[in-house]
C-alpha cells in the first residue's frame, strides 16, 4: 500500500474505465481519481458525477496539472500510441488497456518512449493474477509438473448486441482479428507465463452472429519454444461466459473451468484432488502494483516488452488466418 495517495486520471470513458474507477475506490486510499476526460461531454460529467473527480476539457489540462501522477488509459486500440506517447512527454505514468497496440510498430514505439521518459508503464493483464493460475505457477515452478507438454484454453463471451453498431470493436480496423485480440490475448499471456514464449502459431477464424467485418470465434494452435503445444479458443457469440484451462506435465496436470473450479492430478493416481483458491481482486492488485512501482521503483510483471510480445503471438494467428499457413512469431516482431 502506498503511504500517500497515487493521484490519476482517467481518459477514454467506456464502460471498462468504471470498472477500473470502481477497482480504484476499493485502494482504501492508495490510489485517488482526480480528473477525467473524453471527447463526449456527456461521458465525462457522468463520470466525473459518480467517481467525484474533475471534468477536464481537454486532454492537455490533465498532462499540464503537476497534481497529477499517472494517466488510467482506456481509449481505442487505435489512440494507444497517440494519448500514451503525450502522457509519457507529459511525466505521467499510465496504466494502459490491453492490447497495447493493434500493431507491433505502435506497441515498440509506446515501450520505447515511456522507457525514455521513464514512465512506469503498465499493461492491463489481469487474468494471469488469478489464484488457480498463481497456484499452477508456484507448482511449476517447484518443479511439481516436470516436463510441460500441453494446454488447452477456452475463453468466451456473448457479446451480441452489448455494443453499437459501428462500434469499433466490431471492425476490422479498430480491433484486428476480433475476438482473438480483445479477450484470447488474456490467455495467450497466461500461456505464455506458464509454458514459456510462443515460437509458432497455427490460425484459424469466422464471423457468424456479431455484426462489422470481424472474427466473433478463433482458434490459435500454438508451439512454444520447449517444445510444449498449447490451444486457445475464443468466442464473441457463445450463449454464456466460459473459461476453461487445462495443463498437462509428465508428474501432473491440472484442470481449471468456470463452474468446477480447479482440480490437479498427479501421476499414477487415479482420483484428482480439489484445490481451494480464494477469490484474488485482480485489477485492484495490477493497479496497487502500478503505484508501487512508482512509489517504492518496485517491477511490474507485464510491461511495454511483455505485452508486445503476446500481441505478436495473436497477430502470427491472424496473419496464419489470411495465408493459410504456420508463421513464426519473431517473423511478426520483426516485421515493424
């Protein structure tokens, strides 16, 4: 916990934006949202209304008050570089949304200038935070699942109707490869915690219930460097939210789903054990962390670098999706 309160803005006002402000008001004064913005003025008094903070009018009068510490940045895949390269020049720290960017260029640019600036940046991964995947973690790395051979991970949502019609979230040029970007990145950054960097990927995607021209189903096959196989599937058009992640080791495996919970087998039992995980408030713990680091220079687990690459991993899937072939991550990265 921080000794005085870690003073931010919010800007890009959706509904995410409450869902952080809310995580905010659980920081027993960690952390304290002073002022917001967004073009629509609408949003920004409603906001400003139910989280008691100022209404900026313009994006400048938040980098231009010394009051301010950090910028909470939940704009448009597409505004990532812009707002958070003028926050960086600006000395404020952000807390950004994932994806980092739609493209790898974007994403290089936005870790090269907060490093630069030395602006503590943090990218929005809260999923890998939760106490099954925490408990999975600590037992790999006690060496309790010997050697890593597969995964397999489905995540998915009904999103019909939850969004405007020109949405950006419904095109192709606001969030490339759909469903696979905006929630499958989550679990490709827990695979990756996990199972160690992705090397190749295997794409596949439709479109069949959401309107705009993007994947609302995809599936990503996955080849790590040591050799482990990992699969992710996700969708925008289930009937309910589901998620499901099961791991495979020689020694163990474990299996975690929404409903059940999580449950691991050890070789040469025949019957799984249950194990008890509390509840983990994931976003207020990401954005403690956020403070922290800039409070006491502690490390964040997912910057500039990590998110880069996990959105490379999603961009090879994309591009295997258009070509119809395997592509290698570090064909993607290196392609800016």
């Amino acid at each position: 916990m921080v000794s005085t309160p870690f003073k931010v803005a919010s800007i890009g006002l959706g509904w995410w934006s409450d869902v952080l402000a809310e995580a905010v008001g659980r920081s027993n004064g960690g952390i304290e949202i002073t002022s917001c913005f967004t073009r629509s003025p609408d949003k920004r008094e409603k906001f400003s209304k139910k989280f008691d903070c100022r209404n900026a009018s313009s994006l400048e009068e938040i980098l231009d008050d010394p009051s301010i510490d950090g910028i909470i940045n939940t704009t448009p895949n597409h505004a990532h570089l812009e707002t958070t390269r003028a926050a960086a020049k600006a000395g404020k720290h952000v807390f950004l949304d994932k994806p980092i960017a739609n493209n790898i260029s974007d994403a290089k640019a936005i870790t090269k200038v907060c490093k630069e600036e030395g602006i503590i940046l943090s990218v929005g991964y809260q999923r890998r935070r939760e106490s099954h995947f925490r408990w999975i973690k600590s037992n790999i790395d006690s060496g309790n699942f010997g050697t890593l051979v597969q995964a397999e991970a489905n995540i998915s949502r009904d999103r019909e109707g939850k969004f405007e019609l020109d949405h950006w979230r419904y095109t192709a040029e606001g969030m490339p490869g759909g469903v696979m970007l905006q929630i499958g990145l989550h679990y490709v950054d827990v695979l990756m915690m996990l199972l160690g960097p992705i090397k190749y990927v295997s794409g596949m995607a439709s479109q069949l219930v959401l309107p705009g021209d993007n994947p609302d189903v995809g599936t990503l096959l996955m080849q790590h460097e040591n050799g482990a196989i990992s699969s992710l599937s996700t969708s925008y058009a289930s009937a309910s939210e589901y998620y499901l992640f099961n791991i495979y080791g020689k020694k163990m495996s474990a299996y975690y789903n929404l409903f059940d919970g999580l449950r691991a087998l050890k070789q040469g039992d025949k019957n799984q054990m249950s194990v008890e995980n509390s509840e983990v408030d994931t976003i207020l713990e990401q954005l403690n962390e956020w403070a922290n680091a800039y409070k006491n220079k502690c490390l964040i687990e997912v910057g500039g670098e990590s998110a880069t690459n996990s959105l490379a991993v999603v961009l090879a899937g994309i591009k295997s999706v258009k070509d119809k072939r395997q592509v290698e991550v570090a064909e993607i990265i290196n392609s800016s």
